[in-house]
C-alpha cells in the first residue's frame, strides 16, 4: 500500500473514460460526484483496480446494455464508490461464495471470465480497511457499495 492523496472525482472520470472507450457503446456510463475535486488518501493503484473491476463486471453482466451508474462521495468519514446496473443479477445462492476466487455465478452461462475480479476487488478493499456489499436481484441488476474509511493523511506537496 502506498497511501497518497488522489482526486478521486478525476480517477472516475478516467477509469470511466478507458471502460467506455472498451465497450461497444449498448451501455450509457453515468458517473455521479458529490464534490468535485474529490480528495481522499488512497493507493492510487488499488483504488483505480477496484473501481476498474467493479465498472468492468457491470458491463460485462449487462449484455443487453442499458445504464451503468458509478457514484463517489464522502459521507460519515469514509470514501463511499457503489457501482450500479441493470444487468443478469447475481443470484442468492452465490453470494455467500461471490468474493472467492474462481467463484463464477451460475448464471453467466457462456459470459466469458475467469472469476477472480471480485476476489481482487475485495482484497483491494481489505487493504484500505473498508467493506463491499451488494445488492441483486436476477434480470434486474446489482449494485456494489465500497466503504473506506479515511487513512492517516501523508503531507502534500
């Protein structure tokens, strides 16, 4: 880990912007920011990877496009991303496993991964000290929610 402060709102918008440049234009990406710069101590690295993953999946599991939301704002102290589609949902029965790696959903039928995305997010997440959740319901889509709290902040320059 190598803690810095990192615009957030400004990574979004890159990571948006490298994800929207891969797909074929079925999905609109909306990304919402509750401030603008977003300043928050993080490893660069690991955080664009989560946020990465996380938008990745969410185009990737919506094969018939529709939206894609990504938000980021602070709230309670802690840097909050929740990653929002409208896509094949991920049933009950695999959640337990979700964050595993090589745990696909038995669903993605021939949706083409290797199933370790989420376990890497999840292990980016622990790192930072924080939690992801979701929420899903099957052919209507899942949202991811990020919590990480503030780290002690290194001095700017």
């Amino acid at each position: 880990m190598t803690p810095q402060w990192v615009d957030v709102a400004r990574l979004c918008r890159e990571v948006l912007a490298e994800v929207r440049s891969a797909t074929e234009r079925a999905h609109d990406l909306v990304l919402s920011l509750a401030d603008d710069p977003l300043d928050f101590v993080a490893d660069q690295k690991v955080l664009r990877q989560i946020i990465g993953n996380l938008l990745t999946n969410a185009v990737k599991y919506s094969p018939g496009g529709g939206r894609v939301t990504l938000e980021a704002a602070l709230a309670d102290d802690k840097l909050v991303l929740r990653v929002n589609d409208q896509g094949i949902g991920i049933p009950a029965t695999d959640r337990e496993n979700l964050f595993e790696a090589f745990h696909r959903g038995t669903n993605v039928g021939k949706i083409p991964g290797s199933g370790l995305g989420l376990a890497i997010t999840h292990n980016g997440v622990a790192l930072h000290g924080g939690t992801i959740t979701v929420d899903s319901t099957v052919d209507v889509g899942t949202t991811f929610e990020v919590r990480i709290p503030r780290m002690a902040s290194p001095d700017r320059r």
